[in-house]
C-alpha cells in the first residue's frame, strides 16, 4: 500500500510487504535474459503484469460490417482467394495451415475485406476474434486478452513468454477459428527484437491445423518484413468499373455508367475516396437550397477535383503519396460543401478530433462549447451547432458516431460520456500532416489541451468511481504528446498547458494498479517536459518522482531507489531544500527504503523530513499526514507498537477532515492499525476490522486492487494466527492467484504472499 504524498493528488499508504526485504534481482535476470534472447523488453515485462495488461485491452469481438457483403464491389476474386487460402475453402480446393497479409494504401480497404472474411468466417462457424493494431501496447493488451478469453491463468505467465501461453491455448483449440490482426503497419511489433516475424516464435505463428487462419491487415507490403510462411496478397485500388459502382451505390441519380467511370478513375479507385466522393454527391441532391458551387453530378465533381487537386500541398511520387492527394482533396471538397451547407464548425472540428488518440472519443466531454469559443478557430460554437456539424461529418463519412445506448441519448439524465466517435485513421494522419504543413497544428492542440485539462479536472484520477471515464480518457491525454514528440515540437507553454491532464490520465493508471502502463506514461511525459521546459525544472523532477514510485510498486525497488536518489541530488540543486517537490521526492525515497528493508534509515529520514514538512507545509499537508504515516510504519516494523498506534490515531484523525471514509488512504490507515493489533495479539478486533476493510476495498475499488490484496492478505495471517487454518490457507491461495495475475509472479508482494502460504504448509 501507498504512502508517498502528494503527487498533485491525494497521498497513499501503508506496508507493501511488511515482513520480506524486497529485491528485483529475479526481475532483472528474468529482463537480461529475454534481452539476450531477442525478446522485446517492454514484451517480457507484461507477461509479469499479464492480468494488469489484459485489463487496459480494446474489445476483441468482430465489428460490424461496415459495407454490406452485396454491396462490396470489385473484390469477388479476391475474397475467394482469401478464403480458400486461410482455412476456408471452397468445395475442392485444398487447405493448408495459413497466415495471410492484405497489404496496400491507406483507404484501400483493407479492413473492409479483413471484416468480411471475418463475417463469413463465423457464418462458417469458426470462432473469430478482432485486435485492433493500430497502437502497439493496445494490440498486445489484446492479444493477453484473448489468452485469458481461452482459458489461461495467472500462472500460465509465469517465466514464460506471453506469446507462447497464447499460442499454447489457440493451438489447443478443437474447433476452427480464426484471428484477425487490424492496421498492423509494423511487423516488428508482432515478432523479435532479433528476427522479427520471421521465426515464428511470437506474437505471429503458423497455426497448428490447417483449418485455422490469421489474417493481418498492413500498409508495409514488403516480404523481406514479414516472412517465408505467410502469403502477402496485394489488396489494389478497385478498377473504374468496380469503383464507378460503388459510385452508383452511394448516389445513384448523379450521372450515367460512363460518368460514374470517368470519376472513379480520377479518384484512383480508392475506396475511401470514392466513399467519401459518392457521400457528399448523395447529401448535395437533398440539399433543398444548393449554392453555385455545390456539385451535384459526376461530372461537375471530376472537374472540381481535377481543378483542386492540382492545388494540393503535397509531395507526389509514390503511389501512397497519390492516394493521400487524393484522399485530402476528395474530403476538402466535402469539407466545403459542409461549409457552404451553414456547418462551418466541420472543418475545425475534424483537425481537432485528429490531435486526440486512435481510441473512441468520449466527445460531448471532450469537446467544450466554452474552450472553442475563447478561440477564433471555432466560428460561434454552441452545442446545437456543434452537434450539428458532427451529425454532418458522420454523414459523409469522415467520422463514425456512436451514440450507443441510444436509449439514453435522449435522456435529461443521459451520460454525455456514452456518446464516442471514430476516426478512420489514414484521415487522422493525414489530417495532422496538412495542419503541420499549413503551420496551424500547435493551434488546434493548444485548443486541445485546455479542453483535456477542463475536463480532467473534474474526474478524480484517486476516485475509483470515476475510472471507467479515465479509461476511455487516459489515451487522449497522452496522445498529443506522443505527436509533439514525434514532431519534435518543444513549445515549452504548449507542454505546460498538456502536462496536468497527462499527468492525471498517469496517475489513474497508478492509482488503479497499472503500474506498468503508469511508468510508460511518466516516462512519455519526463521525455517531453524534459526537451520543452528543462530536466531541472520543477515539473521535469515532479514526473521523475512518480515514475520512480510506479517502477518501484511494479516491483523494481532497487532501480527506483537509485533514480530517486539522483533526482533528489539534482532537485536539491535546482529547486533548493524546501520545495515542495524536494519535499516530495524525499518522502518517496523515504517509503522506497523502508520496503527494501533498510527501516532505520528510512526512520531517519522520515523524522527528519516530517520537522521540514511541518515548518514548510504545515501540519495539515496531505505530504505532512504521509510523511507521518509512513513513520508509523517504519515504528511498527521495529515492534514498537504502542508508538505507532499513537501515530496512526493522530494521522487518522487528520486525514478524514478533508477525506471520505472510503478514500483509499483512510483505508490504509486503518489497515496500519488492524496491523498493529494484529501484532499485538488482538486477533479477534484485527479481524473484525480487516473483514471490514475488505468488504469496503472490494466494493470501491475492485477484487484484484493491489492493496484489496494485501488487506485480504492480512486477514489471512489474522486467521492463521487465531486457529483458523483452512480458512487461512483458502484466503492465502486466492490473494496468490489474484495477485499473479494483477501484478506477476516476481513481483514481491507476490513473492512474500507465496512464502507466507508454503510457511503454512510446512507447519
């Protein structure tokens, strides 16, 4: 349990394993070893994490199609070939353990075809999953998603590659299935840090049987990335033909076959351009009040194409960058007939909506009437015209809302946060790449950036009732700065504007036991405030601070330690000794002491620091209460419990002035004095208080929480101590399974629960 301080939130408290000396010297053999292995670092360490990692998964179930099978023109003999090829196959044609690549441009479609093969899959009857690879730690979230889905436990993970449990259950399947694997632009990702994919070691193998089949969808059609064993299949633009009927489909009275041709072979036969085409010439015919340079015809269309493409700004050469000029000017004009329709908030809404994250987008609390109006991006923005222009782009096709359950939508009482909206992401990127060019991207995600910290102000990242809308948030708020990385943006206002929603988004995953995803966040943010504002500076040293405290609860105290120990040579040098975030990396590195067994110098630096707290923060101080507590701790460990008890009185009774009787500190608080009975002999009390804080940790915070386990852990040994020794070893060995799957089996809250149960056994 928790007891650093005031990181911009509320401090956490008490032991994390009270009677074991905690070490990463397994931890870090277990990381040299995948290293010399070829082994992706980041790979590795979620299999120690893998129930944490599951938990932060996108949905892996089959989409909807968004094309109906009838209507999917031009890509009959492709779908056969697919079919046949990946474990389907058409009466006489032979099948063979497969593993397909659809390869081609952005806006080809090759989700589409994926959806449909995956549509007839379970018409079929085999079991098909969907992960989406558009981000990286998203898809392998999904992939230990779909292990737990067949049946893997906890300990499966256990010194043993993620991948190889996931392939162990998918293999032993005994009926057929399928994989699907969506926008997989970097096979690396799915292989070996040595040899790629080519192994067929990890992520990617060659299923077992030959009626089982994986299909990934990819921009990168280059063989020598994939391997030997997998099929790549080109997916090309459509013919004029094919595309001049999807043309029909989409706006049937807008001209004639030869018409519908002409326009199909201006667009390049991209599907999503010619979606986007046929959309806006569908909403131009029911506009009851069209202006002049509305374009109604296929033909009016091709000539405003040909014209504006010519005016594009970007560089042409390859055939992806022709399909992106294309696309730009295909969604421009369709951008300006929104325009000239009265939706003139379309346009800055979609560069807006392109700086957030490849997630659905909670937009009626992202997007703020009251933010875009402070700027003159956003001409008037009320909510009726906002919705308005949203309703619009969904119509042609740019955006895909999501209104589910539209039951509630219309509610007095409706949850703005079940409202979402996607974005196809070759119009995200694109998108980002014309604000870039055109010198306005730091506008919109300045815009941004006070809307995420608006509205991350009122969600409690330490409340647990609000961490279902950080876990459709937290992406979001990271996702700018990934961009600003990437571009090497170092606007050092722009950052400090992102900083405090980012910060938050980082310090739910914290809070809520995701320790591993935390410690990525923090260290994104480190990087990006260090460039922009200064390694020394307050802030810079501040997220130094929680990284190290979410490297040490993933379970590497020995690095943590080191890291904190420098950031405060370098804090004390640059801030001085009464800063406050002075203050806080030292009662960090105080609790990081005491967990690696070093508890009279943790005493000492304890005491030391709660006098400077008290003088610089005062008594009050959520840091100052922490400070204290953690002191209590360190007394408690020593055996001296009369002390101790004295101090978590008095620290309890600070804390519930301005705290909930369910706070997560009020609870470790009132762990650290059932402890202190514990130790002392009074069983039946510790108990009492325990099965209470059980109870209470499990309603508000969850079954699997790190500190419910280590409540329940207490209550085990309070059982074992009173006589109750079945009782005792059931609890023991469900806070072990839980806690292998929340936060691995190396890590030492794990290790010291397993050592308490084979004590028990051995007695």
């Amino acid at each position: 349990m928790r007891a650093d301080g005031d990181r911009g939130g509320s401090p956490q408290s008490g032991p994390a394993s009270p009677h074991v000396v905690q070490s990463s010297h397994a931890l870090n053999q277990a990381q040299q070893a995948a290293q010399q292995s070829g082994i992706q670092y980041n790979i590795f360490i979620g299999a120690d994490q893998a129930r944490s990692v599951a938990a932060t998964a996108p949905p892996i179930v089959v989409p909807q199609l968004k094309i109906a099978s009838q209507a999917l023109r031009g890509r009959a003999e492709l779908l056969e070939h697919a079919g046949d090829f990946i474990g389907m196959p058409r009466p006489g044609v032979a099948s063979e353990p497969r593993v397909m690549v659809l390869y081609g441009l952005g806006g080809v479609g090759k989700t589409t075809l994926a959806l449909e093969l995956a549509h007839r899959a379970i018409r079929a009857n085999h079991q098909v999953w969907w992960v989406p690879a558009d981000d990286v730690e998203s898809m392998r979230s999904a992939l230990y998603a779909l292990a737990f889905s067949l049946g893997a436990r906890d300990e499966d993970f256990d010194h043993a590659h993620p991948s190889d449990v996931l392939w162990r259950y998918l293999n032993s399947l005994d009926h057929a299935w399928l994989l699907v694997i969506d926008n997989a632009d970097d096979p690396a990702a799915l292989g070996s840090s040595s040899g790629g994919v080519q192994e067929g070691t990890q992520w990617l193998r060659p299923p077992a049987s030959h009626r089982n089949g994986v299909i990934i969808s990819s921009r990168n059609g280059r063989p020598e990335r994939w391997a030997s064993w997998i099929r790549m299949c080109h997916v090309p633009p459509l013919t004029s033909e094919a595309g001049a009927r999807v043309l029909a489909d989409l706006a049937p009275r807008a001209g004639d076959e030869q018409e519908a041709v002409a326009l199909s072979g201006a667009l390049g036969g991209v599907p999503l351009a010619l979606e986007l085409a046929g959309r806006y010439l569908a909403a131009a015919a029911t506009d009851p009040f069209p202006g002049e340079d509305t374009h109604t015809s296929f033909n009016a269309y091709r000539i405003n194409f040909d014209t504006r493409l010519g005016h594009v700004d970007m560089p042409a050469g390859s055939s992806g960058e022709s399909a992106r000029r294309a696309l730009t000017t295909t969604w421009e004009i369709s951008l300006d007939l929104l325009e000239r329709q009265g939706h003139d908030l379309a346009r800055p809404l979609l560069r807006l909506l392109s700086c957030c994250g490849v997630s659905p987008v909670p937009y009626r609390a992202v997007i703020r009437p009251e933010v875009l109006a402070d700027t003159t991006l956003f001409p008037r923005p009320t909510a009726h015209r906002i919705g308005s222009a949203l309703r619009a782009l969904d119509g042609l096709g740019l955006i895909s809302l999501d209104l589910a359950p539209r039951t509630q939508v219309h509610r007095e009482n409706a949850d703005p946060w079940e409202s979402r909206l996607t974005m196809h992401p070759l119009v995200r990127t694109v998108t980002r790449q014309n604000l870039q060019r055109q010198g306005v991207l730091v506008d919109y995600l300045a815009v941004l950036a006070v809307a995420l910290d608006k509205v991350t102000a009122t969600i409690v990242p330490d409340n647990a009732h609000h961490w279902p809308r950080w876990s459709l948030l937290a992406s979001h708020c990271t996702a700018p700065l990934e961009l600003m990385a990437q571009l090497e943006i170092r606007d050092a206002g722009l950052v400090s504007t992102f900083l405090p929603a980012a910060e938050r988004a980082a310090w739910y995953r914290y809070m809520a036991g995701h320790y591993l995803q935390a410690s990525i966040d923090y260290a994104l943010l480190l990087d990006v405030a260090e460039k922009a504002i200064g390694p020394a500076s307050a802030e810079a040293l501040s997220i130094g601070n929680n990284r190290a405290r979410a490297i040490r609860d993933g379970g590497d105290n020995a690095r943590a330690r080191a890291m904190l120990r420098e950031l405060l040579a370098a804090a004390l040098g640059a801030l001085g000794s009464d800063h406050p975030t002075v203050l806080g990396i030292r009662l960090n590195l105080g609790r990081t002491l005491r967990e690696s067994g070093d508890v009279a110098g943790a005493e000492a630096e304890l005491r030391a620091l709660l006098d400077d707290s008290r003088r610089v923060l005062g008594e009050q101080h959520s840091d100052t209460i922490a400070t204290a507590l953690n002191l209590g701790v360190c007394l408690r460990l020593q055996d001296r419990f009369a002390e101790a008890e004295a101090v978590y009185r008095q620290v309890l009774s600070d804390w519930r002035q301005a705290h909930a009787a369910d706070d997560l500190t009020t609870l470790d608080i009132r762990f650290e004095l059932a402890e202190t009975m514990r130790h002392q002999g009074d069983f039946a009390q510790a108990e009492a208080e325990l099965r209470d804080l059980v109870t209470m940790a499990t309603r508000v915070y969850g079954e699997d929480h790190p500190n419910t386990l280590i409540i329940r852990r207490s209550l085990a040994a309070v059982l074992r101590s009173s006589g109750s020794l079945e009782a005792a070893d059931v609890e023991f060995r469900e806070v072990l399974r839980l806690q292998r799957g929340k936060l691995g089996a190396e890590h030492p809250l794990t290790r010291a629960t397993e050592a308490a149960l084979e004590a028990g056994d051995a007695s």
